[in-house]
C-alpha cells in the first residue's frame, strides 16, 4: 500500500469544537483489502491529537507488469 495524498478540512468557523474531516488517499494492490483502515487511523489521529476527527479513506487499484529479468523474456 502506498500513500498517494493527505487532506484535511476544517468548518466555516476554522478550528472549532466540530470534528476535522481527514481524508487520505491510498493506492494498493488488486485484491488487497484494508476494511479497518479508516477505524485505525481514526483512532490513532484522535490519541496523538486529543481532536476529535472522523477519517475517510480513499483506495486506488493498481496492477503493474512485471518487467523482463532478460531480453529472452520478453518475447
């Protein structure tokens, strides 16, 4: 899995008492799934911050070739 962008929203008020919205985007691979992800990051931001936060997660699916170890390979 690989982090691909961290964005994080506050309300019209600025820094107020209402929760921070955190999104943060991941890539991965087809087929790997990650449902707690966005629970374990919650919880990890809320105990660093002492904040209140709700945290979404974004995935993105990525599928790579494998290159050839040799010219032979490729045909």
């Amino acid at each position: 899995m690989r982090h691909l962008q961290l964005r994080v929203e506050f309300g019209a008020a600025g820094l107020g008492e209402d929760p921070r919205d955190v999104t943060m985007t991941v890539q991965h691979p087809v087929g790997q799934q990650y449902p707690q992800l966005a629970d374990r990051l919650g919880s990890a931001v809320r105990e660093a911050t002492g904040e209140p936060v709700a945290v979404s997660v974004d995935f993105e699916e990525r599928s790579r070739s494998n290159p050839p170890t040799s010219v032979d390979d490729s045909q």
